[in-house]
C-alpha cells in the first residue's frame, strides 16, 4: 500500500506483463481524501500491443497511514473525455 499520493498507481502486472501501463498521472487533491486522474493503456493479448489512451478518476481514503482505493470512474474513450471536458468548460465559463 502507498503511504503517500505519489506512490499511488493503477500499473498491474500478471504473469510478468504490464496488463495495465500507467501513462500519467495529476494529483487533483490532498489529503485524507485524496483525487487523481490517470492516463493508462490496457494490454490486448490477442494483439499483443497496447490499446487506445484511457482515463480513470480515482478516490482514495488514508487511514492507519496508507491510502485505500474508495471510488473509481474510468473514461473509457478519447471521446468521452472531450465530452466531459466540453461540459466543465461550459459550467466553469466566467
């Protein structure tokens, strides 16, 4: 377990293959309850390559010293996150 945000990823071996490659990621909030966003590939097997960019927001509690994933929503599409782009943008206009 990771005892600070930092530490914290979404990469996942199995059998010696990266199944989850971890691309980037922001730390959108601090604290007891901390917020990140992940940029990440999954592998496809049957390709053997990495697919398409995809997003996850995370939610993560600390308690004891070391933070437990709480809550995730995974943007499963470049086009997905434009559109969750477009509406923040659109809400947060001055």
């Amino acid at each position: 377990m990771a005892s600070t945000p930092e530490e914290l990823t979404i990469s996942y071996s199995e059998d010696g293959v990266e199944v989850v490659k971890e691309l980037d990621k922001v730390i959108l909030s601090k604290g007891a309850w901390t917020t990140i966003i992940f940029r990440y590939q999954d592998w496809n097997r049957s390709k053997e390559e990495y697919g398409p960019d995809k997003y996850s927001i995370r939610r993560y509690q600390k308690r004891s010293g070391e933070y437990l994933p709480k809550s995730k929503f995974n943007i499963s599409s470049r086009d997905q996150a434009k559109a969750i782009i477009d509406a923040l943008q659109g809400w947060t206009a001055d």
